[in-house]
C-alpha cells in the first residue's frame, strides 16, 4: 500500500528534496490503534523508532510507565535511517486521526497508514487510506523529555509468574475497586499468589495455586507482599482486556513489571509492559 514512494525514493521525494528518518507503512491502521489505546491513559506519550520497531511510552506521577512496544515485522515497511529516532506527540490526537474513518471498518477494507518524520521540529505525517478516499495528518511533535528510569533489571526479579489474562480479568471484576491499594503477595508457600483489597465493604483475598490451570510459569524464590495504589493500576486494565497472556514480575525493591502478550487478528504479537512503584505511604505506616 504505497501512497507515497519510500522514504529518499521515487519522484515525488525527489522532487521536494524530502528526507524521512522515518517511515512506516500498515495495512491495518487498527493494528497500531489498537496497542496505542492500551496505553491511553495520559495526552501526551513519547515514541522511539529503532530498527527493531516502535516503542511508545506514556508515564504518570512519576510513579508508573506504560510502553507499547510494536515490532518492525508487524509494518509492511519501516526504515529509521538514524540509530533511535524520538519525539514527543499527543496521544489523544494521533489515536483521533488513526480512527478517522471509524473505528469499525465494513467487511473485507481496512484503513492503510504510512507514517512519515522528517525530524526535529518537524510534524509527523500520516497518510490514510480507505475505499480509494486518502486523507493527510499533519501532528505536531515536541522535544522528547528524559524518561523515567525504573531500573528494573531482569537480575533483580525476586518473583515471577504467567497466567492467562482470563485469570486476571476475573480478579479485577471480582475485587473491592473501592480499595485505595491493591495487595499482591507472592510466595513459594501458600497462598503462593494472592491479590488482596480494602474496600468500603472489609478485606477481600483471591488466591491462585501455583498448579492452577491459569498460571503457566511459577518462579517464586521468596515470600514477598507489597501494595500499589489502584488509580495507578487500573490503566492497565486497558492492555490487560487485550491480552492474552500477563507476565507478572517483582524485583527486590518490591517494583512491580506487568507485561502483556497482545496478539492481533492475523496472529502477530505485541507486548505492553506497565512499571509500578509500590505505596510508599502504606510501606512508612507499617515500619
């Protein structure tokens, strides 16, 4: 689906002098839609384009960190002529004009995007095709800020489980959402994983046995019990209906990593992985 020639080819580019540093084309718009809304919770994000794919990142009270990460194989095209390619755009209004035929297109057409930047101070472009009608979006782009840095590194996790997302979506529908806090408790005795609120209405646990037909892997080394504030977790409820599969990972400062597997309709994954501080408050209170 080449509406335009690619990025340094073709007349067109040769006759305007145009030079992306980078350029993406989709089939599918949807397909990136689709994993920019599980991580739509503030208006601005920050994306990076590598040779590897696209990364968007949206963070909140310097507390969480959401990121999208969409691999360069799921584009039908996707050159960065330059090492990391990043800059800083409104969500909100990138995610209005993905969707701007709708969001539910007829049977058998889909919405084609090529996305091209050109750089620094330069807008992001978006090409939108559909039914042979095309339609140009021009977005503003700022300074990238520098990214909050977790330092969650895969030496330091303490405790890891995968469930399917069906085990977790029910838990979220199940408990107490009037809780400020969400307790998660991972062991490798009893309960071995437990989710606990404190609502208006008491105490709630949910346990899930380590031999549960939901959990597909259970790497637990030491008991660990830590609370995260649920207006921090509950973005991620966004990418959690998507998912297939939720990877839950602590490390020794008690940082919560949830990643979600999110496969598309023609069978291609994608990852969302939210970074969550524990509640400092409630960690003070008890010492």
């Amino acid at each position: 689906m080449p509406l335009l020639p690619p990025a340094g080819a073709g007349a067109e580019a040769e006759a305007s002098g145009t030079h992306y540093v980078l350029a993406a084309s989709l089939d599918k718009a949807r397909h990136l839609s689709t994993m920019l809304r599980a991580v739509h919770f503030r208006d601005v994000a920050t994306c990076a384009a590598t040779a590897n794919g696209l990364k968007v990142t949206v963070e909140s009270a310097k507390c969480l960190q959401a990121s999208a990460f969409i691999q360069a194989g799921i584009f039908q095209e996707f050159v960065v002529q330059e090492e990391s390619v990043t800059f800083r755009i409104n969500l909100t209004v990138l995610l209005d004009c993905l969707t701007i035929f709708g969001t539910s297109s007829l049977p058998g057409t889909s919405t084609a995007l090529r996305m091209c930047y050109c750089g620094y101070g330069y807008p992001l472009t978006l090409f939108l095709e559909e039914g042979g009608v095309v339609t140009v979006c021009k977005i503003n782009t700022q300074e990238p800020e520098e990214m909050l840095d977790f330092d969650f590194c895969s030496t330091n996790v303490v405790n890891k489980i995968i469930l399917q997302s069906e085990g977790l979506r029910e838990a979220f529908a199940e408990l107490d959402m009037t809780s400020d806090v969400l307790q998660i408790t991972m062991s490798p005795e009893k309960p071995y994983f437990r989710l606990s609120t404190f609502g208006n209405a008491g105490s709630a646990h949910l346990d899930y046995p380590k031999d549960s037909d939901l959990m597909e892997v259970f790497q637990c080394n030491q008991t660990q019990t830590n609370r995260y504030k649920i207006s921090l977790l509950k973005p991620s409820t966004k990418a959690l209906a998507l998912s297939c599969k939720v990877s839950i990972r602590t490390d020794t400062r008690g940082f919560l990593s949830l990643q979600y597997m999110i496969k598309n309709e023609d069978g291609q994954i994608c990852f969302v992985e939210y970074y969550c501080c524990p509640d400092e408050d409630v960690a003070e209170t008890e010492l």
